[in-house]
C-alpha cells in the first residue's frame, strides 16, 4: 500500500477488541453493512470515542466504535429526542402557526414547548399522538445538515418562528449550526438522531401540559410544554404507565392527608407543618440515626442558623450559592445568611477545640442541621423539595491516610442503615470534577484517586457520572431504588482538600508540624423531609411496626368492653409501644375499615368475651385473619416486634 493509500485509511476498533481498515470518511452505516446484513438493519446510530453520533456522519481518524441498536441503553435517549421532533413537526401540521421553541429528552420521556395563542387541551392529545404515528409510518428520512448563522436566521425569520431566530442570533459567530430535516420539517437541533421517523418505536404516550416561559425567564413571553414518555416496545410503555398509576397512589402529598402527617400553605411556602403522626414518624427516625451515628462513633453538634455572609465568603459558598441563600441586612449593617448548609460552620467546631493531633483524627462531627434555601416556587413538591429541611449532615476530619478507611467505614453504615428501612437495592455514581470548582487540578488529582482507591477498597460497583462533583472536591452518589422501581439520590460521601484549606483548619502531624486535615462531607437519608417523604411512597404508607406513628389501636366490639380497652392500652404503652383506643359506638367492622385505611398495622379487637377471658383478637393490616392471644402475649409480641433496628443493632 503506497502512502497516500495509507493516509486514507482509518482503523476502526470495535468492542470486542477487533480492528478494522475503513476508507477515510467512513460511516457507522457504511461499517454496520460491512459487519453485516442484520447490523445494517438494526442500527440506530453509532458511538465513536464515547461519543454518539449519526449514523451517516462520516469518521475521519482512527477510533473506537460501537453500533447502538435498539437493545441498548443509549437507544432510549435517542428515541426520546426523536420522539420530541415528531411531536414538533406533529403540533405544526395540526395547528399552523404555532411556534417551536426546545424539546429535550429527559429521564423518562421528552417535551416540546411551543408558543400558540389558543391553549392546548389534553384533549388534543389523541389528535396529536395519531398525527405522530402517520409520521412514524411515513418513514421520513432524518438529515444533518450544517448551515451558516445567516442561512439558519434567515430561515426561522421567513417561517415566522420569532423564537429560534431570537436564540440563533445569540449564539458566538463560529459556532457550528446544525439543522435537522425528516421530510419537509426543519429544526434547529445539535443531535443526533435515528437514521428516519420510521426507527421511532410506535410506544410513545402524551402525559400532561404545563405551562413554561422562554429561556426559563418569567419576564419572557409564556410557552405551553407538551410532556410525553417514550420506550423501546410496547411492553415497556406498558410498565411505564403502570408504575405512573401505582405512583399516583402512593402520592406522599394524598397519604400524608389520608394520615394526617403533615400539610403545607401559602403562608409557609416550602415549609412543612408536621402533625403529630407526622412528627412522631419524623422522630423515630432520628433517633433512629442518632443512635447508628452514636454507636458509629460520632459527635453530635448545633450550630447557628443565621451566620456573617463574611464566613460564606471565605468558604467560596457565597459565590457558588448566594442566589440559594435567604439574607437578612441587621442593624449593625451585617448581611447574614440563613445557613443552607452545615459545612463551614462545622469547619468553625473543629478549629476552636482546641489544638488537634494527629492521633485525636479522624474527628466524626454529625449534626441534625435545620438548613434553608431559596427555591423557585415551581419547584417545589410536597415534601420532597422544600426550602425548609433538616440534614442528615455529617463531616469526616480525617488524614489522607485515614480516606480509605473512614470511606469503607461510611459506605457499610449507609448500606446497614437503608436495609434498615427496608431499601436492599443501592446504585453508586462516582462524579469527579466539574467545569466550574474550587481548588487546582494537582488538587484534585489527589481527591479523585483518593475517593477511587477508597471506593475500590469498598468493593463497591459504580458508574461513572463525568463533571457532576461537588464545586470542591468529587464525590460518590447513592442512588436507592423504591419498591416500585423508581431511583432516589439520597446519600453522598465528598472528598474536599479545598474547605479547609479556605478555612484554616489544621492539626499538629507526627513531625509537630502543622498540617491540613482532609474533611469528608458525607449524608445518609439527604434530607429528612424528603427521605420521609422517599418512605411514605415506598410503603404506601403501610409502614413496618417500629416506623408506624400510631402502631396499634384497641377497638371495642361492644361498650362492655371499654375499661378492657384501656387496660390493654395501658399495657401495650407501657411496653413502649405506640398506641390509641377507638370505644366510640360503632360496629367493629367499620371500625377496622378505617383503621386499615389509616394504615394502622394492628388492629387490636376487644369484646365482653376477651374481657372476660384476658385475651386480644388480633388483626393484621392487609390480612383478613385474626389470631386469639393473650394480653401478656400480645404486648411481649408486639413490643418485640417494634424494636427499632438501632436497638437490635446495638444489642
């Protein structure tokens, strides 16, 4: 082969460890047909150095390639995205003259904002969902094609679509526009697509409306967002809709009313007004996780809420995070912060304690914190994302010898804990450096290959999840999966190098030396609200007994039974357990029915005969059975049962 044959040729590696020689401006289209017929076919497009792209892109250097097919992963995002454009293109045949603005993939399915004078129905959305289906079957073949900043505003302008020229305008002089086209629809889009509309799986379903404004602004005009979900097959849509619906029941918002835990008001925005089951099941578990971080070897603290923005200043929280931070302007011409977060403060325990050794580290610091931040009103759910929250928040000062250590130590109390409350399946995500952080890259060198080696000597399973660290130091994400398949972020554990060095925090090392102590930024449930509100749902509100607000009621058949009743409660909270009387005048069946809509886990049933007898009728929730037993036996039962896993841990 002469040279300029050579330089020609590019080397294409695929998955399985095989190289192959390509023309220079190959295809993935062109490399699927020569793998084979049936690769060919089934390609939907093609990652080329972990990047994906469309299939009739051509590569022009050596490089790793892998084909996407519908079996994989990335097909999901792609299907998504490709799912929005039909929309678009579907909203616009039906409705001439509304605008297009975004549409983006998102976890579960897309959305595509539009701007039209008359408002959408959800009405429309069968209408629209059949319009999506005839561009599927019509198999519009999808183009990428680059075009100038002229040629692309000039466009938009003559098609009247105010939006995209608005935002094309903007865009640096020597940026790379693309457009896509399926048939005689445009978009402004960087891609990538499917090959054609005919690629997209026909298990696409309209969700909601919602309103939405340009570039997120309110100032701007008023869009109208069309939600859709999207999957591979009709199977999978199908378990989609299902999990929606088994979602919808177990709302946190509804079975907080339905067991009166906790409400939320305007006149409160982002703050919760706990009830006394509410609080009672928010109690429990803290003394739940004071007694794990007790028996873990951790110290407990309590700092101010308000604090000088001088000290979020030399943190690097005031740049990051003022827009987050409610103020306040004192008297003395102080600005104070009302405190998101514990850090710096914690950081402030720990420098004046005196002078530390080498030998008094690792320093477990934990608090309860009652931290605020602003978020946008439309933000917010229930008691899921508030502006008012309680921190499971916790820091490590350790040495950097100590990292490994005090990592496998954090990741087997998060494990234990989360069993605890009855999570078995937990995902970890290793996220290193962003684009914008504090610190430099020998700094974070060091903290990443830090928290890897500690995270291997784990022997924890993660993924990689690229720039999404904390903006001082990287950190590990434990994502637990609920009992209906759905994916929580709650805990995190972060290396920060950064922190202390801000903030002057040191200790004495071997050689009576000042030295900086590494600080470990670590949580367990995240926030209690929120993780509350992660366990109603989980449960459905049916908690296990030691969770239970109200654990057992005693209810009477008949009024002879009423001085029995209270003899029985009386015992049963004497044995610590939590529990009410229901002697009002009304048939024991409906009693139980209201008792079991309430979620109550025993039922506790009394007559003249159990009276008489010194016996209980017991009735599980969810179970039509009851069992007979003595008082002394029902209470020894139950109390045992009730023991909170802390206790048993302990013991």
């Amino acid at each position: 082969m002469s040279e300029a044959e050579s330089a020609d040729q590019i080397t294409i590696t695929l998955p399985d460890g095989s190289a192959r020689t390509h023309a220079r401006g190959v295809t993935g289209a062109e490399i699927a047909a020569d793998i084979g017929p049936g690769l060919a076919k089934a390609a939907l497009a093609v990652k080329v150095d972990g990047e994906i792209r469309d299939l009739d892109r051509p590569i022009e250097s050596d490089a790793a390639l892998a084909l996407i097919t519908i079996k994989d992963d990335d097909a999901l995002e792609l299907i998504r995205h490709d799912a929005a454009h039909v929309l678009a293109e579907a909203v616009q045949e039906i409705f001439p003259g509304t605008q297009i603005t975004f549409g983006p993939a998102t976890e579960d399915g897309f959305y595509y904002d539009f701007h039209r004078e008359e408002p959408f129905s959800t009405e429309d959305f069968e209408t629209i969902e059949k319009k999506m289906e005839e561009i599927v079957g019509r198999d519009e073949e999808i183009i990428r094609e680059v075009w100038s900043q002229d040629q692309v505003r000039e466009f938009f302008v003559e098609q009247g679509e105010t939006f995209k020229a608005e935002w094309v305008g903007e865009l640096p002089t020597d940026y790379e526009i693309t457009m896509y086209r399926q048939g005689d629809w445009v978009d402004l889009c960087r891609g990538p697509h499917l090959p054609s509309t005919g690629k997209l799986p026909k298990a696409f379903k309209l969700m909601k409306l919602a309103g939405a404004y340009w570039r997120g602004d309110a100032a701007n005009p008023q869009l109208q967002r069309i939600y859709g979900t999207a999957w591979r097959n009709e199977k999978e849509l199908k378990a989609h809709l299902t999990m929606i619906e088994e979602a919808e029941k177990r709302d946190h918002r509804r079975i907080g009313r339905e067991m009166n835990l906790f409400h939320i008001q305007e006149e409160a925005v982002g703050s919760v007004f706990w009830h006394a089951n509410g609080w009672t099941l928010y109690r429990v578990a803290e003394d739940y996780m004071r007694a794990r971080l007790d028996n873990a070897g951790y110290i407990e603290v309590k700092t101010p809420q308000l604090v000088d923005r001088a000290l979020w200043k030399r943190s690097g929280h005031w740049e990051k995070f003022r827009e987050h931070m409610f103020t306040i302007d004192a008297e003395d011409e102080r600005v104070l912060a009302v405190k998101p977060m514990n850090c710096p403060c914690h950081v402030q325990i720990y420098s004046h304690s005196g002078m530390t050794s080498y030998r008094d580290l690792p320093i477990r610091m934990a608090e309860f914190g009652s931290c605020h931040r602003y978020e946008p009103s439309g933000a917010l759910h229930g008691i899921m994302r508030v502006r008012a929250f309680t921190q499971d928040d916790a820091h490590i000062f350790c040495r950097e010898d100590q990292i490994v250590a005090e990592t496998k130590a954090f990741c087997e109390l998060l494990q234990s804990v989360y069993r605890d409350f009855g999570f078995t399946e937990v995902a970890v995500k290793f996220s290193d450096r962003p684009e914008v952080r504090a610190g430099d890259d020998a700094t974070w060198d060091r903290a990443e290959k830090a928290l890897m080696d500690a995270t291997r000597e784990a022997g924890l399973d993660f993924t990689l999840n690229p720039g999404e660290g904390a903006f001082y130091g990287p950190k590990l994400e434990f994502v637990l999966r609920d009992a209906i398949g759905r994916d929580w972020q709650c805990g995190t554990l972060q290396v920060d190098f950064v922190l202390p060095e801000r903030l002057d925090a040191t200790y004495i090392d071997e050689e009576g030396e000042k030295a900086r102590p590494v600080m470990l930024h670590r949580a367990i449930l995240g926030s209690f609200e929120r993780f509350l509100g992660i366990l109603i749902e989980n449960y459905a509100g049916r908690f296990p007994l030691w969770l239970a607000p109200v654990q057992a009621v005693v209810a009477t058949i008949t009024s002879d039974a009423d001085d029995y009743a209270e003899e029985v409660a009386a015992a049963c909270r004497a044995a610590g357990l939590r529990v009410e009387t229901d002697t009002r005048n009304e048939k024991i069946n409906y009693k139980v029915r209201e008792h079991s809509h309430l979620h109550v886990p025993a039922i506790l049933v009394v007559g003249r005969r159990e009276a008489e007898e010194g016996t209980v009728a017991v009735r599980r929730l969810g179970s039509k059975d009851q069992e007979v037993l003595a008082l002394a036996d029902v209470v020894g039962k139950l109390s045992s049962e009730a023991q909170s896993p802390a206790t048993k841990d302990a013991a």
